[in-house]
C-alpha cells in the first residue's frame, strides 16, 4: 500500500484502485496566525480553529486522486536549516529571514535552572474495544491504519511499534516542531514529517479513566411558568453532553451532570405539579468563545471598504454553560414552588392575571384546583 503525499489526506490506497474522486485534500497552504490554524484555501468555509488536533481534523476542501509524491512546480529552495534562518522583522502578519549568525543566549546566573517539564501521561489503548479497519493510529506523528488484532495489537510484530510524539507541537515565529524534540523547520511538509521520537504501542480506542475522586457539586437552578409550560435552567458550565442525563416523570425529574474535573451534579426534584413527560424535553446551551484580531489583511478582508476598524472579534466555538428543560404541565394549573414542600404556605397561591399587567402573563381561563373544587362542594 502506499501513502498519499496530498495535504489534509496521508491515506493509504491501491494505486490500481485509485480515481479521481478518491482523495480529498487541501490545495493552499496552512495558515498560522495568533493562535488560529486554518487553511488559506478554505478559510472563509472553515472557521480557523485553536487546537492542532482539530486543525488536523478539517475535512479537505478538493477532490482527486492519490499522489505518491507532489510535483514541485517552484524552483528548489537552497537547503538551509532552520537553525541559520534568523527573524529579522515582522510587521503587518508578515515575517522575513536572514542567514545572519544569531547572537549567543545570554547565560543564566546565580545558579538558575530551566523549569522543569510536568510528566506526561501516556493514554492506553482499550483491547476490549472493537475498532473498524482502516482506524489511525490517534498519537501526534503515527500514521499507521488499524488492519487487524493480530497485526496491529497484539504480541511484538513490527505492525505493533508505534513511533510518535508525546507531547504537542508548538509554533513560534514561524518555526514549528514539537516540546518533545529539538528539532525545528519552517515548511509545514517538513514539520509532517518529523519522525517520533518515542516508542509504543498503537492507541486506536484510548481507555476511559473515570477520576476515582469523584466530587458532587451544587449548580444554580432558575425558574419560570407560563401557562403551560414550566422552563427550568441549571447553570452548569461545561457540561458533558455525551455522558449527562435527564430523565423525565410524571411528577419527578432527574438530573445527572458530568462537569469539569471530575465534578458531578445529580439531584431529583419532586415536581409541584405533574407534567408530560412525553412532551417535556431539555437542551445544552452555551456561550461565545471570541478571540481579538488585529491583522489589517484579515479585516480589509471581512468589512466594507472606507471603514477605519483597528481589530475585531472572532467568534471561535461556543462553551456550553446551561441546561434548559422545558416541562410540559398536564394542566394550566399555576406553580406556587417547583418543587413539592412539607412547610404549611397558608393558602398562599399564584394566579395569571387577565389583563396581562406587569408581573402576569395574560392568561383568561380560571382552572381551579382539584382539591378546591373538593371544598367548596363539601361547604
């Protein structure tokens, strides 16, 4: 099998299997820029992103075929390393280099070292874990496809070794490479193909480490009725959407929330009121994340002409922060609480006004309490 040389793809085909519509690649170039990783061909398409992983995740924007080494169009560059290459100036997003020798790092006095590294931790890979064929190798650097247990699991073969980095890459004035290894390019072909510097095992289905601390939490719960729906809030920052729960009753609720650092909010709310818990639903919302761009190319890019704007903000994802359930009453009856007390209120009640006034909502049907209907039959 070989291995695809396009950029965004680095699959494995048959070159006598291989057409034109079998590779999905990028065309331009990678982008790097305060942050932000995108690429140039797509950049309008593909909103930039901060981590390496998801940049590495952007799906190609063309359509092909394989190529086992791409054409150089250009001129060879001279071989220099990237050691000789020297930042010289860099204004308006753009940077140049020079050959000039750099000049010697002062030395460090009074006996002060470096800071030293936090350990990394290694993930496993789950063996119990059924993986597809054709599944990569999911460590920085590893290129290897999953093609069965006895090739690429188990025992001491050649297909078992996995060679990759430990720690994440890192980009710094043009220059990029990884914290685990001194070496250092400028080309982002050549930065794809540094070798790992470590030896291991393949991780295709990492192992899931549930914290053996595991801490319970309070959230904040809000709420508000309407005539016939009951919406409850539960500010819950960076909830786990895949692991939490919601299961609805006909006059319970249970919430169970995965948060942050192995923090948990689980809590059961005996409802007022009953509801449907067939119409009842709930959703994860969050807020904007946004970066400050001061690059002149990219707002001349984004905004009209004639508009003088020194930076701008970029919206880059969202961070859930809430969770919205929307309870369906079975009746139009109104909530005095959410939940259901023992304390004596004194016939304390809320009502819907008619006029729709401040602190009502416009209601004009009276509906009446079961229990109430009870007394004044019985007077």
């Amino acid at each position: 099998m070989t291995r695809c040389a396009r950029k965004g793809c680095g699959k494995e085909y048959d070159k006598d299997a291989n057409t034109e519509e079998n590779c999905s690649y990028h065309p331009g170039d990678p982008v790097f820029h305060e942050g932000l990783k995108s690429w140039s061909c797509c950049n309008t398409v593909n909103k930039p992103v901060l981590e390496f992983d998801q940049f590495m995740q952007i799906s190609g924007c063309a359509v092909g075929s394989h190529l086992e080494h791409i054409p150089q169009n250009q001129a060879p560059k001279p071989t220099q390393s990237a050691a000789s290459l020297t930042l010289t100036s860099s204004a308006g997003g753009k940077e140049s280099y020079s050959t000039r020798p750099s000049e010697p790092s002062p030395k460090l006095v009074g006996g002060t070292s470096t800071p030293k590294q936090e350990p990394v931790v290694i993930e496993e890979d789950d063996p119990t874990v059924v993986v597809t064929p054709g599944t990569q190798c999911k460590r920085q650097g590893c290129h290897a496809t999953y093609v069965s247990d006895a090739e690429s699991r188990e025992g001491d073969g050649p297909g078992t070794v996995c060679t990759y980095h430990p720690r994440p890459p890192i980009f710094h004035e043009g220059s990029k490479g990884y914290l685990c290894c001194k070496r250092r390019v400028l080309e982002f072909d050549e930065f794809l193909k540094i070798g790992g510097c470590a030896h291991g095992r393949h991780l295709f289905a990492p192992k899931s480490n549930p914290s053996t601390t595991e801490e319970f939490t309070d959230c904040r719960i809000d709420h508000y009725q309407t005539p016939a729906n009951v919406n409850v809030s539960v500010f819950a920052k960076q909830v786990d959407k895949e692991r939490s729960t919601i299961i609805f009753e006909s006059e319970k609720i249970h919430i169970d929330l995965y948060l942050p650092a192995g923090k948990r909010f689980k809590r059961s709310l005996d409802l007022f009121g009953a509801i449907d818990p067939d119409t009842s639903s709930f959703r994860v919302l969050g807020t904007k994340v946004r970066q400050k761009c001061s690059n002149p190319a990219f707002i001349s890019k984004a905004l009209p002409p004639r508009r003088f704007v020194t930076f701008l903000h970029l919206v880059i994802g969202k961070v859930p922060n809430r969770v919205e359930l929307n309870l369906k009453k079975s009746d139009g009856r109104s909530w005095t609480l959410l939940e259901k007390t023992t304390q004596d209120l004194g016939g304390f009640q809320l009502t819907f006004g008619v006029g729709g006034r401040t602190g009502t909502i416009g209601a004009k049907e009276i509906i009446v309490d079961p229990s109430i209907q009870q007394q004044f039959k019985s007077q």
